[in-house]
C-alpha cells in the first residue's frame, strides 16, 4: 500500500530540503473519529477555535455542548452517548500563535545591542533560495509502535503533507500527500466534495501541467470516445497558446496510470413516492460495492441530476446507495439511469492515454489513442489457480459461465467464519454439503457464497449470533431446490480494450464547416482465452457539414453515422434515452448501424429560434425507423413557448410502431411571474403483423397549469397542478389505466438577510381505473415536502433556524459484525462471557479505555428492503439577552444573565402511513414494530452568567435515542440526562466546577433480551483545577454515583477519585500524568452480563488506573510522543500499554 507513495515522497523531500519554516495548508481541515469523551487534548498546530464540527451518528452536536481553550488546546463535551464514537473535524493554523516569533533568531545571551543590528551583504543568492522562497509548505509524517502485556505489537503511520508555490521563474508547484490508517469517504450530501484522500504532485505553468498522483482523467471532445475516470499514475498536458497568425496551435496530454475504478451504468426500477435508497450493483450484479465519491451521474428521464441535500439526491458511496430529495418526486414512470464507477480489485487495471490536437483558424485536427488493459497475472483479492486459468481459457466470450466452487482449505482461524465438509442424506439422495462449525479438526474451510435467486440454491443466510454472516444447508424438496444461495463465484474475466480516433474539421467559408471522425476499438472481453475472436474489432464512422451558426439566420447540417456492431469503447457515447426516442427494444443479436441526419434551424435574436430535424436509422436486418422532430424556443418577453414534438415510425421483426411524443410549455409573462399551461403526452402504437396491438404499448396525457417567477431573489415561486391519464394494452385495445392528479409547489422567500423561509411540497392522488385488468396497482396517496427557515428577532436576541422533510422510501435491514484492527484505533473489545473461545455478538462492548480497543464495528449491506415513510427534522433556537446588559434598570441586568440554547434532531422511519404518526417528529407510536428506525437528540441548556468570568451555572436537559432495523431484531439505545452545573473562579488560578446529574440510560434488544437494562443514576461531581500560571495545571476531581438498573435490580456506589497533572513549556513541550481510582459498591448478581455498562466497564471492588504522557519536541521539526496506560483490580491482572511515536514536521 506504501509503496505507491515512494516516488512522491522522494520528489517531496527534495523540495523541502531548500525551506526553512512551515507555512500555510492548502487545506486545514483536519477530521477524527475518536471514541466518545468528556475532554480532549490537542497537540497539533493552533486549532481554529470556532471551526469545530462534532458528529455522533451523523448528527451534529450543538455549539452549546462542547468549549475549547486555546491556551490549554483541550475541547471538553458534554451530553454524548458514552456507547458511541464521534467525529471532530476543525480547522488549524499552519503555527502556533501564542508563542513569540522573531524577524532574527535571537542570541542565547543578549550582551550588547550590535545583536539586532542589521548587516548587509552584497552576495548574490544562491539559487536554491531564490527557487524556493515563494513556496509554502505543511504537514508531517509519523511512526509509532504500541506494545502491551494484552495485546500484540503493532505499527502505526501516517504522512499529510500540502505545498504549493513558485519553484522556478514561470514554474508553479502544488502537492497533497496523505497516507493515514484509515482512510475517509466523503459523504455525498452536498454538490461539492472534498477530495481528502487524493495524493498528487503536480508542477505547472501557461504552457504545461505534468501531475504525479491522483487526477480526474477527461476526454469528452471525440463523439466516440468519451472518458472521464479517476486515476493514479501520470498525467501531462500541453496547454494551447493562442496567437494572431494562421499557424497551428498545438495542445495535448499523455496518461500512464492504474484506474481507481471499473464504470457501469445501471437502470433503477422506480417504485411509485418512493424516494429511496435506491441500490446500485456491480457489473457482474456485485451486491456489495463501494462507488467511487463523485463518479456518479444522475438521470431521470434523460436529465442530468444536481447531487446535495439542496439539489435532486444524496449518496451513500460506502453503502452504494442513492436516495432523492422532495425536489425530484419519484413517480412508477420515472425513469433513472445512472452511471458511476466502482471500486473493482480482481485485476490490477492499467490505462494509456495520449490525445494531440492541431487547431488554427479554419482547421482542426486531432487524434486521441486510449487503452485499458487487465493485467491478468496480476490480481489482488483472488488467487486464480491453475485449473481456473483453464476453465477462462476454455468459456471463451461465455463468460457468465466461468462459475467455480468457491470453498478453500486452510488452517482454523478463531476470527473468521469456517466450515466443515460433510456427507448427508435426505429422502433417499447423497449429498455433501458445507455445514458451519467451530470445531478445530473438522472447520478448516472459507466458503464464499453467491446469490443465485430465490429456489435456486440450497443454502440460506441465517439470522444468527456469530460474529460474521453463516449460511446453512437447506434439502430439496422432492428434488426442487430450496435456497437462495450456492458456494459458488462467477470468475471474472480479464478485459483488454483500446479505442484509436481521428478527427477532422475545416471551414470551407466563414461559416460553412465540414467533419469527419472515425474510431477504431479493439476489445477482447477475456484475455485468456482465444476462442470467439472474430468480434474482437470494431469501427464507427460520422461525417457531416454545417452551413451556418447558432447565431446565424438559418443554418443547416446533414449527417451521416455508420457504427459497426462490434464497435466497443469506454463509457456510453449516445444520449441517455437514445434507445427510447428511437423506441429500440432490447436487441438479441449485434447489428450495423447506420443514422442519417437532416436537420435546419431558425434563429431570430429578438424571439428565438426553430429546429426541425429528420433522422433515419438503420440496424441491418433488424431494424429501421425513421423519426422527425420539431423544437421551438420562443421568448418575446411576454409570451414563452417551449416546444420539443416528434414521431418516430418503425419496423423490426414482426412488430410495426408509431411513436409520438410531445412537451410543450407555453406562458404569459406578467411583471415577474410567467403563467400558463405545461402539456406533455406520448402514444407508443405497436402492432404485430400490423394487425393486433401488442401489449408493450401504451399512450399518456399530462396537462398541467403553472405559474412562476422570474428575475427576483426577494420571493421565488413554482407552482403547478395538473392530471396525469395513464393507458396500456388489454386484449389488443388501450384500456385506462390510471388517473392521477398532483400538486408540486415551492416557494423561497428572503425577508431580510436574517430571515428566510423555504417550502417545497408535492402531492399525489392516484386512482386505479380498471383494477380488475391490473390487480398491482391500488388506490395511493403520495405526500412529500421539506420546510426550512432561518429568523433572527429582537436585534439578534433570539435567533433560530428549523428543518423538516417528510416522505416515503425505504429501511433496510442492517447486519453487522466486528472485525479486529490495530489495538487503540478500535472502538470495542471483546468479552468471552461463556469462556468457548466463539466471538459472538453479544460478547462485544464498547472499550472504557480507548488504547485497549481493538475491534470496529461494520455494517454489512443487505437487500432486504421494507417500504417505510419518514421525517427528518433539525430545530436550533438560542436567546441570548446580552445585549441587555447596559441597562439602568437591575431587573433588566439581572434578567441579562440569562442565556438558552436548544437543539433537537430526529430521524425516524415508520409503517404507519397516517400523517399524524410519520409526520410528527415528536409523535411516539403505541406499538414499537411500528417505528422502523429512530435517532433522536435533544438538549436544551439553560444559562445564568455563562459570559462570567467568576461564576456561572447552567441547567442542562439532553436526551439521545438511537433505534435500528437489524437482522436479527430491533436494538434500541436511549439516554436521558438532567444535570446542573456551577462554576466559580477565585484568586484567578482556582476554578471549581461541580455538576449535580440524574440519569437514566436503556438497552433493548430482541435477540440479546439477555443483555437489556435500564440503569437510573444520580451523581455528583465536584472539580478543582489549579493553575498557578500558564505552563501547569493540577486538578483534583471526585465523582459519586448511585447506579439501579431496573430489570436486574442490581446497584452499585461508586467513588471515583482522579489527580492529574500537566506540565508544558512553549517550544519544549508537556509532560501529563494522571492517576484514578474507583471504589464500586456492588449489591446483586454479580454475573449479570449488564454488569459491564453498569460498573462502566470496571471491576466489582477497588480499581486503579494511571497514565504518563509527553510530548517533546526534540527540535523545530521533530517531535516525539509517549503514552502509557495502566490499570488494575484484584480479579484481573494488571494492564500495561504504551505507544511511542515520532513526528516530523515540515
């Protein structure tokens, strides 16, 4: 994995050697995932004080619940759930800003003032310094090893480094390069990404760009060969320089790399109001894929989709899951597309690039050369053995038959999912089959299964309490199978494919343009094998001229196009509905084509332009057509037409078709708002032997009136009602298939910069008419719609902001498991509660201490979907009456203490389609079956002198709800927390803190009911920090906590006694030490497995805890780190763990 970094870091540390100092980021956004705290420590850089941005379970945490000190760099939070682990991104500065810093290195021992004095020197530079004073550099690259007495060694690295600046008179640098031990995806909620994983060096200037790393690769000139993938190899580029004179410009690039990714496009099947998720798949129907983050484009109806939480859809590229906002309202007509890549590791996949292009001021030619090749020795996450090599070799270009039992012997292995080989028999018939097992003779094989469809396996995923997936063995049934599985794998192929284009352009006069293009591909879908050659190459051909412009009078263009049918290249070059508008069904075999293209246009400035196109198309003894065009865009600033009419007549086969299709908008414009009427209807007519209608076809009305603005930012609106008339073929005659009616609306209204609201809503009635032709379809009401406001009152006294969105989509069933990782990036351990060395489920807790964690939880994707409707909501409201407080009046002053700040967030999915269950986000269901999924949080904190700097209290109320749809049952976790909080400082370094809490936390479970509590709590603790000045601070904390749980009626007293000390220097570094002890009180069976959350994960009894800690800087641009954890009690034995690290900086 390091390897691929070598280069990069060689060309890296050359450029560095010349510079001094560290300097500006590129990019300072820093993001952690850490487990769930009360305080952290930060020792990078100077932390941004208001750029922190805290997740737990994606919601964001409230600025009222966490403060940060600069001087201290220490983030405390309060009201998290402890089960959890939470994400911090913030940003930094490239230095810290609270030490001094000097224009010239001060002396050690300043004697006379002649050490500041100034002397000049009329030495040139060297060059080293004039090349690289104007490049700006930061990041650093670590190594550490962590040992302990109860786990094994590991090693832990990572390297984040950004420079950019001038390296050379016109010669530009800018680098990202990052290797971190887990890497993150971006979410694909908003319309930007950032790329926070892509490592790259690129050097530049007007003339040429040569990037090393990670770059988009983009070709989309050519008709045939378009291309736009994300790549890691080479990429240099001629930029072209314009120029006056009639010679040729030239400009260019060349790629060498390995793909990050294999491209597929897919075809959703859309469920009517259903707004998703919506699964994406693999090429070889994969089920479980990741997509690479922003690969993806969007289609609905042939229109291409914005992505963002404010556009059309959002994504989940770890879950390869798409869902969309109420902006694009699904309908069972929808027709989605979409095209995305994949991460793909069976082959190590190797791409060539070049294009050249030759341009003047008549005359354009270019030629672009692209290969893609399997490297079929070279695999990564399969071994081929030998006979498999000759099974591909033998399939030829059958490769959906190349399937293999996927069962491997090897050695048992406690930490995975193993199976024995076994001889059974049922009704009278021998089988052997793979049956899951934990014996250490007979386990010792890795089965991998494959979904073959239902009735078409004999295995069954089971829902069970092993830490991984298990498939059992089902018997057929009178010979009829009765499973969905097999322990199989379909071998996939290594691909070769490589496309060579040629284009031409000339201008014969000002405005009269010929063309031609033709492209070769050679595409060889196994490699191995050298059987089913012959159609291994291809070629398509266009040539056209135009007369005229688009901002000519009239223009014209005729066109011709031949694609030969085995023409093969990259990604798809046609429209996205090219086979629709031709009403192309799905052809069996290959043909030739061959498209013939007429087409004029009229163009007025003043009003607009016409278009009348006429098309043939040909596909050699399948299929012929030919379709004619009319679209119209005319705006005489009063009156609007949108027109785009056509009709396509076919033959292919026996089937003769008639498609017509029309959209026309037309409006009135008065002011700013346009009104009129939207129209949009289709007939697709197809008989066999010209005589019975067939049953593919159909015909459709949709009119609709709409009104909307136009030219304004105050107010935005876009409304429109109208009726949808559905018809399809029963027994040879268009028979009435539904009636819809639907309202869709929105409106943006900005008051003032401070207040603003948004409302979106669609509504949808859907009337079966002839229910006894089409018993699938039933009477349906849709509703959907998001509401958004930002109010700011009272001179910004109170401001507050709201969030809601409802509809229907749907839950999928989750199932997950754990997986070992390197000791202290973990978020759980695991727990042999009945001691047989089986890691099940419900042995995994979450660590209590960070650096013994060393399993993660991971969700594993299912295809088990239910339909569910839902709401999300997000309420913020703060007052804030500080504003107040120069006032006369002592009330008023008093009262200007005050300060609240309340959040809450919900999420929930539900059965119940009564608008009074799943849009309420605060309704609560009698039945829990009804609630899918659920997560909640609130917390309202109520504020008295919190701007004091001497005292201060707060009353805080919070509560957390995380509810799931798993497998093997619901799980629900809820927290509840009351608490109080005072502060007082005096003689300026003491400050005392003491929080009086009630609590009350609960688990349920329906396949652990053995692991359910309801633990109420109250506590106290009480806090002293001391710091004399600005390098040390002492504190001294004692925490009481009384501790029932409910269900087992177990208790427990704690005392909790802490004694921290922290010492740091400027430039030098800390040193922290702390030292804990706990006293649990236990009164109850001390074999309850809830035993574990109830004691926080100590033991009955006495417990001790200690941890030494520092940092030192050994120079400017080193650093080293030690961290060592202890903890012991009487019943275990005692715990050590330590982690050395050393940093260096840049």
């Amino acid at each position: 994995m390091r390897a691929r970094y070598t280069l990069l870091l060689v060309v890296a540390l050359k450029l560095l050697i010349a510079t001094s100092s560290a300097a500006q980021s590129l990019s300072n956004l820093r993001c952690i995932e850490l487990p769930a705290s009360q305080s952290y420590l930060f020792d990078t850089a100077t932390v941004v004080p208001n750029s922190f941005i805290i997740y737990q379970d994606d919601i964001i945490i409230s600025d009222s619940q966490f403060t940060f000190s600069s001087e201290t760099k220490q983030l405390n939070i309060s009201g998290l759930d402890s089960n959890k682990t939470i994400r911090i991104c913030y940003r930094v500065l490239p230095q810290e800003i609270t030490k001094p810093y000097f224009v010239m290195q001060p002396p050690e021992v300043i004697s006379t003032r002649s050490a500041y004095q100034f002397q000049f020197d009329n030495k040139q530079p060297t060059d080293i310094q004039t090349t690289y004073t104007q490049l700006d550099k930061s990041g650093s690259v670590s190594r550490g090893i962590s040992v302990g007495n109860n786990r094994d060694m590991s090693l832990t690295g990572g390297l984040n480094l950004q420079m950019s600046g001038k390296i050379a008179p016109n010669l530009w640098l800018a680098a990202s390069l990052t290797d971190a031990n887990i890497p993150i995806q971006p979410e694909g909620n908003t319309a930007q990404l950032s790329d926070f994983d892509k490592v790259f060096i690129q050097i530049y200037n007007n003339k040429i760009s040569a990037t090393l790393g990670d770059y988009q690769l983009s070709i989309r000139e050519n008709p045939f060969l378009k291309v736009d993938k994300k790549q890691q190899g080479f990429l240099f580029e001629v930029k072209p320089q314009k120029n006056d004179s009639t010679k040729f410009i030239y400009s260019g690039l060349s790629s060498a790399s390995v793909s990050k990714g294999k491209y597929h496009r897919q075809t959703l099947v859309a469920i009517e109001g259903n707004q998703g998720p919506y699964k994406l798949y693999g090429a070889n129907n994969e089920h479980f894929i990741i997509v690479i983050a922003a690969s993806e484009r969007v289609f609905i109806d042939g229109v291409l989709l914005e992505r963002g939480e404010n556009g059309d859809y959002i994504i989940d590229y770890n879950a390869a899951e798409i869902m969309f906002t109420p902006r694009c309202p699904i309908s069972r007509q929808s027709r989605i597309t979409v095209e995305f890549e994949y991460s793909d590791r069976t082959y190590a996949r190797f791409v060539a690039a070049h294009v050249s292009k030759w341009e003047s001021n008549r005359t354009l030619f270019s030629v672009a050369v692209m290969s893609e090749s399997d490297a079929k020795n070279q695999t990564y996450d399969v071994d081929l053995k030998d006979e498999w090599r000759t099974l591909l070799a033998e399939v030829g270009d059958n490769i959906d038959s190349a399937f293999v039992i996927n069962a491997h012997e090897e050695e048992y292995n406690p930490e995975s999912v193993q199976y024995a080989l076994q001889d059974t028999s049922y009704q009278g018939v021998d089988y052997q089959i793979y049956r899951y097992s934990v014996n250490r003779d007979s386990a010792r094989y890795r089965v991998g299964f494959s979904y073959v469809g239902a009735g078409n396996g004999d295995y069954v995923s089971i829902t069970g309490y092993i830490n991984g997936r298990v498939y059992r063995w089902v018997a057929p049934e009178n010979g009829v199978k009765q499973g969905d599985y097999e322990p199989i794998t379909l071998l996939i192929t290594p691909k070769s494919k490589q496309n060579i284009a040629l284009k031409a352009e000339h201008k014969l006069k000002k405005s009269t343009k010929i063309y031609s293009n033709i492209t070769y591909s050679n595409s060889d879908i196994n490699t191995f094998s050298k059987k089913d050659s012959y159609d291994n190459h291809g070629v398509a051909f266009v040539s056209g001229v135009q007369f005229g412009t688009d901002s000519s009078r009239w223009s014209s263009r005729g066109e011709y196009q031949f694609i030969h049918k085995y023409f093969e290249t990259f990604e798809r070059y046609r429209t996205t509905e090219f086979e629709r508008d031709w009403n192309i069904e799905t052809a069996s075999e290959r043909a030739n084509e061959h498209i013939a293209t007429f087409g004029a246009r009229w163009n007025n400035k003043q009003i607009g332009a016409v278009e009348y196109n006429a098309e043939a198309l040909v596909s050699e003894n399948i299929y012929k057509g030919i379709k004619n065009s009319l679209l119209a865009n005319i705006d005489t600033k009063k009156v609007i037409v949108k027109s785009n009419l056509s009709i396509v007549n076919s033959e292919s086969d026996s089937i003769n078709s008639r498609f017509a299709k029309a959209d026309v908008k037309t409006g009135y414009l008065i002011k700013n708002v346009l009104s009129g009427v939207k129209l949009q209807a289709e007939e697709n007519h197809r008989t066999v032997n010209k005589l019975v209608l067939d049953q593919s076809s159909f015909r459709f009305y949709d009119a609709a009136l709409f009104s909307e603005t136009k030219g304004t930012n105050l107010f935005k609106m876009n409304i429109s009602s109208g009726i949808r008339n559905d018809e399809k073929c029963y027994n040879s005659s268009f028979e009435e298939l539904t009636n819809v009616k639907y309202v869709q609306s929105e409106f943006v209204l900005n008051i003032s910069p401070t207040h603003s609201w948004e409302f979106m809503a669609n509504y949808k009635n859907i009337e079966p008419q002839n229910p006894d032709y089409w018993t699938d379809i039933k009477p349906e009401n849709t509703l959907g719609g998001r509401i958004t406001n930002r109010i700011s009152l009272a001179k910004r006294v109170i401001s507050l902001s709201n969030f809601y969105e409802i509809g229907s989509g749907l839950e999928s069933k989750k199932e997950y498991a754990y997986m070992k990782t390197v000791p202290g990036e973990g978020t759980h351990i695991w727990r042999d509660l009945n001691n047989n060395c089986i890691k099940e489920l419900s042995e995994f807790e979450l660590a209590p201490i960070a650096a013994e964690a060393d399993y993660i939880r991971y969700f594993i994707p299912t295809d088990d979907y239910m339909n569910a409707y839902y709401c999300r909501y997000r309420g913020n409201i703060n007052i804030n009456l500080n504003r107040w407080q120069n006032s006369n009046k002592k009330l008023v002053k008093i009262i200007a203490k005050l300060s609240n700040q309340a959040n809450f967030q919900v999420n929930h999915k539900t059965i119940d389609n009564r608008f009074i269950s799943y849009g309420n986000p605060f309704f609560v269901p009698n039945s829990d079956s009804v609630m899918l999924s659920n997560q909640l949080s609130g917390r309202n904190t109520l504020s008295y002198g919190r701007s004091n700097a001497r005292w201060g209290a707060d009353y805080i109320i919070s509560k957390t709800q995380n509810k799931q749809m798993l497998d093997n049952g619901f799980e629900t976790r809820t927290n509840e927390n009351q608490s109080v909080v005072l502060r007082v400082n005096f003689l300026q370094f003491f400050t005392v803190l003491n929080e009086a809490a009630m609590q009350k936390s609960a688990y349920n479970s329906q396949a652990f009911s053995f692991k359910d509590y309801t633990i109420g709590s109250l506590s106290d603790e009480i806090k002293l920090e001391i710091n004399p000045n600005i390098a040390t601070r002492f504190e001294i904390k004692y925490k009481y906590a009384d501790k029932n749980n409910d269900l087992s009626l177990n208790s427990v007293e704690a005392h909790n006694f802490t004694l921290s000390f922290q010492y740091s220097k400027v430039q030098k570094g800390n040193f922290n030490v702390l030292i804990g002890y706990v006293h649990n009180n236990f009164s109850g069976n001390a074999e309850d497995p809830t035993n574990f959350e109830l004691l926080e994960g100590y033991q009955i009894g006495k417990n001790l805890t200690w941890q030494l800690g520092s940092i030192v800087n050994l120079s400017k641009h080193f650093q080293l780190t030690f961290q060592y954890h202890g903890r012991t009690s009487p019943q275990i034995k005692t715990i050590h763990t330590g982690t050395v690290m050393v940093k260096a900086f840049f």
